[in-house]
C-alpha cells in the first residue's frame, strides 16, 4: 500500500489510483469458492450443463469475483502515514455488468472518491472499483467500496 501524509490525502481524490495484475479465474478457484460457501449451482461447477447456458461455459459466482477486491486493491489503494490497521468498512453500493467466465483475466481499477476524518486518528476511503475483463468493454462490476484506516 502507498503511503501518503494525512495532509495530502485530498490530493488524491477524484483520481485513479491505479489497476492491478491481471488475475485468471480458473475452475480450480471457482470450485474452491463453491465448496467455501456451499454454492455449487451448476452454472459455476458443471462445464458440461454451462456450456448449454447462453454464457457456453462456467463463470464465476458474483460474490467470488467481489471477494478479491481487497488482494487486487492492496498494492493500489493509498493509506494514511502512520497505518496501524485498515478494516472493511463495507460497500455502499455493488453492481454485476457482466458475469465473469471460467479462465478469464480480471484487474481491478481503483479511483479514490472520497477521504473523510471520522474520528481523530480514522480516517474513512471511499473508492470506485471497477472489475475490468480482459477483451471485454463491459466490467465485470462496479463497487464503492469503504476502507477504515486508523493511524
């Protein structure tokens, strides 16, 4: 994570903080993801039954492709000099363009838009994470996502 003195926090917001790695979705992570949250609808887990569905093949679970927000975010989000700890603050708002189809790349794009002192010492991000498919123009979603850092 970058860091940045709590004074030029502001600097940063309206700005695109930066994309990921590229990430490929195999059938290996997405049945890990169906065996850690019992999700095993045959969209994701079936290739023979998928490949009749209009998408031709698995995809990933919606909730899968959310989960990795904060491993593609880590090296892009700025953080506050002084960290101690960051917590999920949550989501203000989720969107799923499009589903995310077995053995696609994936990156995440990261604008900071907001940067609010909640409290002396915590200060609360808001960021717009788009879930960018490699080859596709739509995203797989866009996400407010909400980061406490305490310094």
């Amino acid at each position: 994570m970058p860091y940045v003195p709590v004074a030029q926090l502001n600097d940063y917001v309206g700005k695109e903080l930066g994309r990921s790695e590229w990430l490929t979705i195999d059938q290996a992570r997405i049945n890990l993801f169906a065996e850690a949250t019992g999700d095993h609808q045959f969209i994701h887990v079936d290739p023979v039954k998928a490949a009749q569905t209009p998408f031709g093949s698995t995809i990933a679970h919606g909730f899968l492709s959310l989960s990795l927000m904060p491993k593609l975010m880590e090296d892009i989000l700025i953080v506050p000099e002084g960290l101690k700890m960051a917590i999920n603050y949550g989501l203000d708002s989720v969107r799923f363009i499009q589903p995310v189809k077995v053995n696609s790349k994936v990156r995440l794009s990261v604008t900071l838009t907001d940067v609010t002192e909640k409290k002396p010492g915590q200060w609360l991000f808001k960021a717009t994470a788009t879930l960018e498919i490699e080859g596709q123009e739509k995203p797989a979603y866009i996400a407010e996502s909400l980061s406490l850092c305490f310094v």
